[in-house]
C-alpha cells in the first residue's frame, strides 16, 4: 500500500468519541531501509517527543479539561506513529467522559505503546522554551543552493586532520508530509566530535531536503546516517524541533550508543 492509498491522505469525519483504532503505526524498518540502517541493529539511539497542545476530555460528570502533554517514543520500538492519526486520536478524547485525568494519561500511554510496540511515556506539561543554548547557526553563510531533493549527501565532507567538538544548528530544515504533502519545518541541531565538518556543505546538504516527502523521524534518521557514514565523527547527536501542526510538534533525536539524550526544550517557533 502507497503513501496515498492509505485512508490518512484523505478526508475523514471528526472523530466524536474515544477510539483508539484511528492509530496508525508505521514500520520503523520501511524508512531504514532505504537509508542502509539495520532495523535489527541500529547504529544509533534516541527518542520520538511529541508536544499536545490540545489534549481535553470530559470529567465524570461532563465537564471539559484541557491540558498539555509530552509523549515519548523509543527509536527502538518497531513502529513509529504517524502524526495525523495521532492528531485525530487525541482528538477522539474531546467528548468522552473519563474518571479522573490518570485514566486518561493511563489509556494514552496503553495506546501508544500498543501501537508502537513498545513502552511509550506520557506525562501532562511541556518543556520550557529553551533558546539555542550553545549551538552555533550557519544559516548566516553566504552560500549560493540550488540543490532542492533529493537529500544529497555529496555536499557533506570533513577535515580528518582537525579534530573538533561543536554544536552546529540550522532553522532552515524543510522536508513535506509523504502522507498529505503539507511541509514540515525544523531547527536541527547538530552536536558531535570528530573531524571539522564543511559548514556550507553541511548547510546545502540540511537543503537538500526542502523537496524531499519523508517522516519526521526518518529524515532525522537520514541526517545521522550520512554524517556518520561520510565524516565519521566519534560521537554525533541530531535533533530536529519540528513547527506545530495540528495541535502537535515533533522533536526526533538520535545520537551515538552511549549518549545521554539532550534536555527536553521547545523552540519559539513551537
């Protein structure tokens, strides 16, 4: 089944009641497979975070909450979630009557871990808007692109005889929706130690993608192949804080075995 044939690119009625067969897992091994990483193997680890800013419900006695809510899914679970049947599930909770506001964390979290396969977190609450810390843009590189999609990995290159360790980021991450087509846009950041990264190589690479119809995750899944593959870093992290659709965003990380995932944080264009 194509990306188009499935009953997420099309219209569908607004869900009125709890229901949580509008779930739609995707095969993490699909995605991977295209980019040469071993679903079984994977040379990486990392988290999915998703941000519900419009979660609500109905107490016992029928009347609204609202909340927001962090979700967390392990890169390591078989299936990832695709963000429109997430945003239409979430949104089957806005005229069911729940107990209590644990009941509704407890069935989400059941849900989403059915669905991917895997334990899946979910707490009430965002993380603070957190700025750029330490990372350094290269947007400002006066650079001529004319390279759209698909991703081009030739742009990348290093210098094996400068050893470095930095944090480089790019608000200029553009891929669109292989489901509805609708562009999704995100600050990278990128942090590793190894050799010195071509910074105008690595700014018409994150470029590349502006054409290209892939999930969140697995653009971000690309990235660090690529930068693993062709500057072979000793340790590399790469996170991407996607723009709010739907009443959610998307923040994929995935670093080398062994690193500590990044603080939890929203950009302000979240």
């Amino acid at each position: 089944m194509t990306a188009h044939e499935l009953p997420l690119g099309r219209h569908v009625d607004y869900p009125r009641e709890y229901d949580a067969s509008l779930l739609f897992p995707i095969a993490r091994a699909l995605g991977r497979e295209h980019i040469g990483v071993d679903d079984a193997a994977p040379p990486f680890v990392g988290h999915d975070r998703w941000h519900a800013y419009e979660l609500s419900w109905l107490d016992g006695r029928g009347k609204p909450r609202v909340a927001t809510a962090t979700v967390s899914v392990p890169a390591t679970s078989p299936h990832l979630i695709e963000s429109k049947s997430l945003k239409l599930y979430l949104n089957s909770f806005n005229s069911s009557r729940f107990d209590s506001a644990q009941a509704v964390l407890d069935t989400i979290a059941a849900d989403l871990s059915a669905a991917a396969g895997a334990p899946v977190a979910v707490v009430f609450g965002l993380p603070p808007i957190d700025g750029d810390g330490t990372a350094e843009s290269i947007d400002g590189l006066d650079v001529a692109i004319d390279d759209y999609g698909p991703p081009n990995a030739a742009h990348l290159s290093a210098d094996a005889g400068e050893i470095v360790e930095e944090t480089l980021n790019s608000a200029l991450l553009k891929s669109n929706c292989p489901v509805t087509g609708q562009p999704d846009w995100a600050r990278v950041v990128i942090a590793y130690r190894g050799p010195r990264l071509d910074r105008a190589g690595l700014l018409r690479y994150l470029v590349s993608f502006r054409d290209h119809a892939e999930f969140h995750e697995q653009c971000v899944e690309r990235i660090h192949a690529d930068l693993t593959r062709i500057a072979k870093p000793q340790w590399l992290s790469v996170e991407a804080r996607y723009t709010r659709r739907g009443g959610l965003d998307i923040n994929p990380w995935r670093g080398s075995p062994g690193l500590a995932a990044p603080a939890a944080g929203r950009d302000e264009r979240q």
